[in-house]
C-alpha cells in the first residue's frame, strides 16, 4: 500500500499600492500589489503550508519567520523551492496540488495558464497535476471589495 498525505494550506493578504502582484511566481498586471514580508505571493504560501502540513512540520510562519530580514521581499518561488527539496528529503513527492485564488480582481484567467507552467517547474511535476482556479466572492467581504486576495490548497503526497 501507497503512503500518502495530505495537507491543506491557506493565505490571505491585503492589496496596496506601491507593490507588484505576483500569484504562482508570475508577475499579474494591475495596479495593486500584496502586502507581505516577501513577495507575498499567497498562492505560493497556500501551496507551501499544504505541502508542511501533510507532513506534520509546522507552517511557513515557522520556517520563515517574517521578522527574520533574510526573507524581506523574497521570491516565494525561492521558498517553495526549499520546502519541495524538504518534502523530499522526508522521502515523499508531490503527486499533485489543486489551488483556488479567492480575488474579486484582477481577472485572473488570463494568467492560469502560465502560473501553472511556472509551478510544474518549480515543483517538478507534470502540469496536468497543477490546478489552479480562480473565483470572486460575489463582492462580498475584504476580498470583494477588492482589498484582500486569498488563496486555498491542498496537496497530496506520496512516498518515494
């Protein structure tokens, strides 16, 4: 028999000015950014917290803590690469993510494609095993109102 975890992650961060909007590790044209200590990529952390999760080892707040100024304005791209090269010395792999970003805007449609691409990269993993999907939150809330994004994973893996 297969082992196999599963973990589930979630983000939420603010919109502001002044900042680029970066989902999946590709940079989304609008005129707000995330706030965050890094990039604040909340797809990515989303996706990371999954991965810890299904393992047991703590959140991202724990292995990069955000008053740690090593990981001011980091790509979360680079961090996802440290917790995939964790995940698998721990003997497991992905075997595949599913993702929904919560924003009211911008249309994120445009761009599914292409942040897909950029987190089979990353994770080494074919693109078929990468969903993400986006939706708005019929303007209800922070997130409707256009102030917040937000992100929900979840992720299965298996032992190597």
């Amino acid at each position: 028999m297969t082992d196999l975890r599963i973990g589930h992650g979630f983000d939420l961060h603010r919109l502001t000015e002044n900042r680029k909007l970066i989902l999946g590790g590709i940079e989304i044209p609008y005129t707000l950014g995330l706030l965050g200590h890094s990039d604040a990529d909340v797809l990515v952390h989303a996706i990371m917290d999954a991965m810890l999760g299904a393992l047991s080892l703590g959140d991202i707040g724990l292995h990069f803590p955000p008053e740690d100024e090593k990981y001011k304005d980091i790509s979360s791209i680079k961090l996802l690469h440290h917790v995939k090269n964790l995940i698998n010395e721990k003997g497991y792999k992905i075997v595949n993510t599913d993702s929904t970003i919560l924003a009211q805007k911008p249309k994120l449609l445009p761009y599914i494609q292409e942040i897909r691409q950029s987190l089979a990269k990353e994770l080494e993993i074919n693109i078929e095993n990468i969903s993400v999907k986006a939706t708005t939150t019929e303007k209800l809330g922070d997130i409707g109102k256009g102030l917040a994004i937000a992100t929900e994973s979840v992720v299965l893996l298996e032992k190597i």
